[in-house]
C-alpha cells in the first residue's frame, strides 16, 4: 500500500470551509500550505532548543520531521500533533554535560544516552496505557491539572517574547505592530488568508519592519547575508549516544513531564474539537516515545508535541492531521536545507515576538477552555487551589533543586499540580466535574 493510499484512507473526508476535524483535510495544496505554517509555527522553538544544549538545529529540523511522521503512523492519523525539540531536556542536558553555552556540545553523546532511556520508559507508559486504559491517569490528571498544565505552558513561555525578543522601545512596538497584523488578519479576512493568519501577519509585519529600519533607518535593518551565503543543501550533523548512569537517572524523569504535555496537548484539542481523542492516548506517548528513541540515536534533541501547533490550530480551527503529514515531509526535506534554517533566522526577532506572544496566549486559552468544557467547579476549594497554585508556580518559573538536577517551572508546576490534587484528594468525595463528550 502506498503512503498516498494509506494516507486517503486516514484524514479523507474533503472539507473546503468551517472547522476542518482531524478527520477531514483541506484539498492537498491548501493542507501543503497549512502543513507550512505549522512548521514555520515550530521552528523557532525547535531551532532555539538545540542552540541551548549544542545540538545541531538542522538536525533538529530533520528529526522533527522524522518523529512527526512516526506520531502519525503509531496514532493512525487520528491525533493532530507535531512533534518538535522539547525545552524540558535543556536543563538537565546541560547539567550532565557542562556545556558551555558555546557551538557544539563536546559531551553530547551523554545526554543523547539519557534522552533515548527516558524515550524508551515514556514508550513503556504508553504501553501500559495501552494496556490497561487511561483511568488510572485520568485520576492522577484530571481536567483541572491538564488545563493548568496546559495554560502554565503558555504562560510560562511569556517571558521570552516580553523579555528577550524587543532590546529597545522601537522593537517593542515592532513586537505591538506584529500581533495587531495577526489578529486584524484574524478578524477582517476570510477564506484561505484567514486560515493562514499567522504566516500572513508574520509577513506583513516583516514588510514593515523592512520598510522603517532599511527604508527609513529607525532600527536594527534587516540583513540577508547569512540567508545568501548558506548552502542550499548540506548534511547534519549526526551523533552517537553514550550511556552513562549518572546522565540516565538525570534526564529519564523527564518523561513524566513528557506524558503531562502530551496530555494536556490532547485534553486541549478534545476541548477545541469537541471530539474525545482519549482511546489514542496510549498511541500518543508510544509515538513520541519512539520518535524521542529515534531522535536520540541520530543526535537530535528529545521531542515532544507541541504547544505553538496547538495555538495554530486554535487560530484557524483546523484540527486535520493532513497537515501534520505535509508538515513532516516539510520539515525532512528543509532539515537538509541550510538556507531555509537562514531563512527563518532572517525574520527579525521582535517580529518572531510579536508572533511568539499570539501562540502563546494562545496555549495559556486552551488550557482554560479546558476547564470550560470539563465544567471544572471552581467553587470546590481544591479545584480552586490546585489551579492558583499551578499556575503561579508555572508562570514564575519556581524552580526546585535536588542536588545537580533542576526541575524548572513547568516541571514543578506539572508535579505540584499531580501531587496536590492527590493530597488534597485523600478521603474526598470525587470532584464535581462533568466530563465532556464526544
């Protein structure tokens, strides 16, 4: 059987307007054309996670690729997800290999040990889900954890548009100017440009960014060298892994927030669509399991789904895994594309904030449409608590030590919010909260 067959048979009722469901697609040139926005959506964060821990970002780019068609075969094509380099393998990769913060990480084949045995015990999980069902995580997760969990995701995140994106107040307004394109792109337009909001906005701002700084001299002008002098094509840099006990015990954990993510990323489009996708839960984290293994053996970093996607999806209301299989056959062919990586990086940063802050409140509003659609009863004392907890916790990054591992703030608040609602959960009646359906 072809994959184009196989593929027809998955996402393959035409839908030309509306919701698209992920079941349905765009025809195949639009869903192209969507599959490109999703990449563009996730290159930064999954070019920016390599630089920090010394991975080669092209790399990355392949191997996002490679896990994201592997995540649509294990799940059938039911689950709309792309999977790109996770931020919560930085901190213990540096911490196991030293990195200097400088070019290639000389001790990367250590964390690439540590990344492949937390993908394998995140495959194990999915297995037992798969197993035995998802009860036992829906106790320890319910929606009001999934949805802090999923908002802290966003707000988390918040600081680095705000903080790192926009050096001056000419920038700053850059970063007001971008997200004002993106939402009047959202609102006054229809059709095909509406449904490519961001890529459009993005644009737009660009053009304007180019006309005040190279035009008029008002800021930092854009420069297109490094985009001239890359090489179309080029090879990755490829890696072994290293297995090392220390690094295992370190970076293996790190699967646990992996299942938080993926969770709380199919909580959010079950919410977005209406449709329960929770019998393709244990699917889910094999898939991402398996493609965090394969990424690992080749050199790339541990991947994860991703929240920029699920903002996009949000934006457009199209929720077809189509785009997803155009995205990843995108994203293999640009991983062997350095001028496309210089490309990206030729987008000016305060307009990648100004993109960076729409996605991210964006993720913050799918996890509180997750409470909304669960009916989480926030007159329940620990509801209420667990919530507040979570996400302040997320959004100031509290960050706990225990010796030289550091669990950061998405890491503690995915913890806190699952130890809290069982602490607060002993001698309980069940909280008030009516699941939705399908």
């Amino acid at each position: 059987m072809s994959l184009f067959s196989w593929v027809e048979k998955s996402p393959s009722i035409l839908n030309q307007g509306g919701v698209i469901g992920p079941d349905e697609r765009l025809p195949w040139p639009q869903t192209a054309v969507m599959g490109m926005q999703h990449v563009i959506a996730m290159f930064g964060a999954t070019v920016l996670a390599p630089i920090l821990m010394g991975f080669d970002p092209n790399l990355a780019i392949l191997m996002s690729g490679v896990g994201t068609l592997l995540f649509f075969f294990v799940t059938g094509g039911q689950v709309p997800s792309y999977l790109g380099s996770s931020f919560a393998f930085i901190g213990v990769v540096i911490a196991t290999t030293g990195y200097a913060g400088k070019g290639i990480n000389p001790n990367i084949g250590i964390a690439l040990g540590g990344i492949i045995v937390c993908g394998a015990l995140y495959t194990a999980i999915g297995c037992l889900v798969q197993a035995v069902g998802t009860g036992w995580i829906e106790k320890l997760m319910p929606p009001v954890v999934t949805g802090s969990v999923v908002a802290v995701i966003g707000l988390n995140l918040a600081g680095v548009p705000i903080k790192n994106m926009a050096g001056n107040n000419f920038e700053s307004w850059m970063q007001a100017t971008t997200f004002v394109c993106v939402a009047l792109v959202a609102v006054f337009t229809s059709g095909m440009v509406q449904r490519l909001l961001i890529l459009v906005g993005l644009t737009l701002a660009s053009m304007l960014y180019a006309l005040l700084t190279n035009g008029l001299g008002l800021g930092k002008p854009m420069d297109v060298s490094a985009l001239l002098a890359a090489p179309w094509l080029g090879i990755p840099a490829f890696s072994s892994p290293v297995f090392e006990a220390k690094a295992l015990i370190m970076i293996a954990p790190i699967a646990i927030i992996l299942v938080a993510e993926n969770l709380g990323h199919i909580k959010a489009v079950t919410a977005m669509t209406g449709r329960n996708l929770d019998r393709y839960m244990g699917r889910a984290f094999i898939g991402d399991g398996l493609a965090t293994m394969v990424s690992g053996s080749a050199g790339g970093t541990g991947v994860t789904t991703y929240a920029e996607n699920i903002g996009v999806m949000a934006a457009t209301k199209i929720y077809s895994t189509a785009m997803f299989l155009a995205a990843a056959l995108i994203a293999l062919v640009l991983g062997f594309s350095p001028k496309f990586g210089a490309a990206i990086q030729t987008i000016p940063l305060p307009v990648m904030g100004g993109v960076s802050i729409v996605v991210f409140g964006l993720i913050a509003v799918a996890g509180a449409r997750i409470w909304v659609e669960n009916k989480v009863d926030f007159a329940d004392n620990k509801n209420l608590l667990v919530a507040a907890i979570t996400l302040i916790l997320g959004t100031g990054d509290f960050t706990l030590r225990f010796g030289d591992f550091a669990l950061g703030g998405i890491g503690t608040a995915t913890f806190g919010a699952i130890a809290l609602y069982a602490l607060l959960n002993i001698n309980q009646p069940a909280a008030r909260v009516t699941e939705s359906k399908p």
